[in-house]
C-alpha cells in the first residue's frame, strides 16, 4: 500500500484524474449492476408470484364451473324425484282411471279392462298393479292411444302388446280395425305395504328398475 501511495504522490495530475474516473466508474458500475440484478431477481419473483395467482385464479374459476354444474345436476334430480313422487299416488282408483281412459279413446273402442293381482313383491316401496285392457280401432289410432296414455299424470309403463285383425261379418267395411291386448303396469306407494319374509336376492331399486322401465312415450303418431 506504502508503494501505491508513493506512486500516487509522485504521478501526473494526469493519471492521478484518469485513475480516480476509472475507479469512480468501477464502483458506480458495481452500484447499479448490483442493483439491477436484485432488481430483476425481485421481478422474477414477483412474475412468479402472479404467475401462481393467475393458476390459482383458474383453479377457483374451474372449481366455480364445477359447483355450479354439480347444483344444477342436484337440481335435476330434485326436480325428477319431485316429478316422479308426484306420479305416484298412493293408491290406484279404478272408477276415476276408467273415466281417464274414456275421455282418451276418441275413436277407439275399449272392449274390456280387467284389473290383475297386485305385485307386491318386486320392490319394496312400491306396489304394482297390472291392469289388462282390450281396444279395438286403426293401427294410428291405437298407437295415439298409447301416446294418450304415457302422458297421464301416473308412473306407469305398457307391456305384452298383442296386437290382430278383429274378426269381422263378411262384407263389413271395418276390415282394416285391430284389436290390441296389453297390460299397463300403474305404480302406486301405498302408506302400508304387509311385510314379507326376507330373502337372499336382493329386490331391485325402484330408481334403477322401477324408472327404468318409466318412460315419457313413444314419438306422437302421425296420420288418421
């Protein structure tokens, strides 16, 4: 140090200036570089840190969509087990259901309907009752029938559809008259269903068998 001191003391006024600007700019280069690196450091930091705010601001929004879905999906399904409670009474009123089943058949004729035993056994809550009916009228109209049917304020479904040519006199003009048989199976949850034994197999769920086989009917018919 003793040695640069001397040769400071005996040097020009010219090196003596140049050496204090080059070490005047070394330390202000090392100021400012050193600066600017923490300062980007603190940037990245910070990009980061709004990086991760934007994903997780995504992340709420997928959450958000989600919740939102998942409501409406409960909300649906409130509103089908609402529908379909509604749709079963709690019992079946055969003099009520025959003069439903009259003011539908416009231009069909209902030969017979023949109430069958009560399926007590295929669920637990619900009973069935199979009711047989015979109409006899044109294919179109027999098929808007059933369409009639399937909109009926009633859990129900149609099953064992027969139908044939209806037997008619020589020389009649009614030859192209049908005669179906089918058995219309109307749910009703009665406030006491007779207990019965316990077994093995399972009954089946009312939601997974029961409304199932509920459906809202065929296509409307075209045609007379």
């Amino acid at each position: 140090m003793e040695r640069i001191y001397n040769w400071m003391a005996k040097a020009p006024f010219t090196h003596k200036f140049f050496l204090t600007i080059f070490v005047s700019g070394a330390a202000m280069a090392y100021y400012y570089l050193n600066t600017y690196a923490a300062a980007k450091d603190e940037i990245e930091k910070s990009r980061k840190k709004a990086d991760y705010g934007e994903y997780a601001i995504q992340e709420a929004h997928r959450n958000l969509a989600n919740a939102k879905k998942a409501k409406a999906e409960m909300d649906d399904m409130e509103q089908k087990s609402s529908e379909l409670t509604k749709r079963i009474p709690v019992s079946v009123d055969l003099s009520e259901l025959v003069g439903e089943l009259d003011q539908m058949a416009d231009d069909i004729r209902i030969s017979s309907i023949i109430p069958q035993e009560d399926d007590t056994d295929s669920f637990d809550s619900v009973v069935v009752r199979p009711i047989k009916l015979i109409v006899q009228g044109r294919f179109h109209s027999i098929c808007r029938f059933l369409y009639k049917m399937f909109q009926m304020n009633r859990l129900m479904d149609v099953g064992d559809v027969v139908m044939k040519l209806r037997a008619s006199p020589q020389g009649s003009p009614d030859k192209n008259l049908l005669e179906a048989e089918f058995t219309a199976r109307i749910y009703y949850s009665p406030s006491f269903i007779p207990a019965t034994p316990a077994t093995d197999n399972m009954k089946p769920d009312l939601l997974k068998a029961g409304a199932d086989r509920m459906t809202m009917g065929p296509e409307r018919p075209a045609g007379p």
